[in-house]
C-alpha cells in the first residue's frame, strides 16, 4: 500500500499510471475500512500516461486507508484497475525536519520522508499511541456511571451503541439521542460524560473536569449511570490529536537526523564509560529500554512512563 503524506486544509494529488493509448480516467474512492464512499471525479491527464487524482481536503482531514477504483476509457469500451493508498499525517515535515535538527543540504526531501515515516512508527510503537486522528471504532464496558473511559482520545463522537443497539447518532440526517443525557468529549478528550439536558427532568450537573457528576437526589447510590455495567459499548467517531504535539515532532525530527549519521549507534546513546585496548563500552541501565536517543527518551517520557490518559 503507497503512503501519501497529508497536511491540513490542503487538497492531494494521487498519481495513476495508465496504459499506453489511454485518454481518460475517472475514479471512485471509497474507505478501505468502512467501506463508505468518499469522492469521484476525472483524473487530469499529463505526459507518459501519468494521470493526477485530486482528493478534497475535506477527504483527507484525518488519516484514512482507501481504495480507488480507476476506470479508464478504451477503444472497446473501459478497463478498470484497483489501487490502495495510505493518507497519513507525518509527525515532522521535511522542512520542520531541517529547521528543529541537524541534516546536510545534500539530502533530498524524499529521503527525509522515508526517514520519518520510520521515526514515527517507532515513535507509536514506543508509546503505544498514535499522535495523529483517525476514523475508528472502539468497544468500551459501562460500569453503571455517567462517564466511558476510552483507550483512546476521542474529537468527535459520531455514533454510540449499547450492546449493538444504536443510541445515538449526531452523523446521519435523522440524527438522535436515545440517552436521558446529552452526551459530549470531556476536555481530556480520554472519557465520553453524560452533561445535564435541560429536557430531562433529573438534569445532573458537571462538578469539575474529572467528571464527577451530582444529583440533586441525594440517594445517589441508587441511581445507575447511563453507561450500564457490563454493557458493550461501540464508540464510532473521529479519534486521536487535533495536532501533533510538539514533543512528538521534535523526537521524530531527532530520530531522523540519528538514522542519517554514520555514528549514530554510538552518539549520544547513554554510554557511560569507553575502555581502550579490549574497547569496552558501558551502556547507562535504562539504554536497552528506550530509543537509543537520551533527549528522545526524555521526550516521549509523557507517553512512555505515564498511562496514556495523563499524558494529554
């Protein structure tokens, strides 16, 4: 699957390589994962057959997968050809690269963006988190309270189902709210918390971002959240960061500029002690356990020695 690189409020080219002869070539896009439709057009045709896809930026404001259908118009009627691309957002461009790091001139931007794109799924892996947003579907347990902690943040909820019954759904023309509660994102990002209604007759109110909520009965016990205990339920909804956070872009902008040193599996990577004449090197205790890079480990430290929902 080819990656392209997004960037925000910005439309993308996808190139398409047709057979010799061909003159036009539509295509249809749709999500890999939901399978949903997502934009249809007429390729713009250039030199050697290469013709160029224009996805809207409203197709690509989060990272996605998706599958193009390219049909291309032949003297005895039509061909089509299917092709799957990755749309990702990096966690430093080229240009923030040569800005926050050290990197010669002689290197291209092409090569800097292969380099990033092994920074960034080492970085993920390191921290068990993505830094970027997504469409996604998760399943989460109630506990009988007001609030579903997630495993991930979460920027817009789109639909919620309880036990596969769809509640609530903010995304489709006839939307709704099955819940006594509205519902939203906490400030965190990390919980979904029911806020008071002002149709609901028992309105409850927000004591603070921790998502404590009260009643004004005071036998709160008795009262069950809206979220059931042992109840499964499906977030569906846009998740992840609104931006990549600046910690994130300079560790991946350092790991770049390590990959591209000749010397970089000894520069700065916590030894503590050389010896001559047998060429001993002494490692720090904690070397084995993190990047390889000191001042990247103490920057991923948010992520990599806190649970993920303190580290927002």
């Amino acid at each position: 699957m080819i990656e392209y690189l997004r960037s925000d409020n910005t439309d993308l080219e996808i190139k398409y390589t047709a057979a010799s002869g061909i003159t036009s070539v539509v295509f249809e896009v749709y999500d890999l994962d939901t399978n949903d439709f997502v934009q249809a057009g007429t390729a713009a045709s250039g030199a050697s057959s290469i013709f160029t896809a224009t996805l809207d930026k409203s197709s690509i404001e989060y990272d996605r997968n998706l599958k193009f259908e390219w049909i291309s118009s032949t003297a005895s009627g039509s061909d089509s050809t299917i092709n799957y691309y990755s749309i990702a957002t990096p966690y430093a461009t080229a240009t923030r690269i040569r800005s926050l790091a050290s990197i010669d001139s002689s290197v291209t931007d092409s090569t800097l963006e292969k380099e990033e794109k092994k920074a960034r799924n080492f970085i993920n892996s390191m921290t068990r988190t993505t830094f970027t947003k997504k469409y996604d579907t998760i399943v989460v347990y109630g506990n009988n309270t007001d609030i579903l902690t997630l495993s991930e943040p979460i920027l817009e909820i789109h639909k919620i189902y309880e036990d596969d019954i769809l509640m609530y759904d903010s995304v489709s023309t006839a939307s709704f709210n099955n819940f006594d509660y509205n519902i939203e994102p906490s400030v965190s990002k990390w919980r979904i918390k029911a806020i008071s209604n002002s149709n609901s007759s028992s309105a409850r109110t927000i004591s603070d971002d921790r998502e404590l909520l009260e009643s004004p009965d005071i036998s709160v016990i008795a009262y069950d959240g809206i979220f059931k205990k042992d109840c499964a339920y499906k977030v569906v909804g846009i998740f992840g960061y609104s931006y990549v956070p600046n910690k994130i872009e300079l560790a991946s902008a350092l790991l770049v500029e390590d990959y591209l040193c000749n010397d970089w599996n000894i520069r700065n990577k916590g030894i503590q002690s050389t010896k001559n004449d047998s060429y001993e090197i002494q490692y720090g205790k904690d070397f084995a356990g993190g990047t390889g890079n000191l001042m990247v480990d103490a920057l991923l430290a948010d992520w990599t020695q806190t649970p993920s929902f303190m580290a927002v």
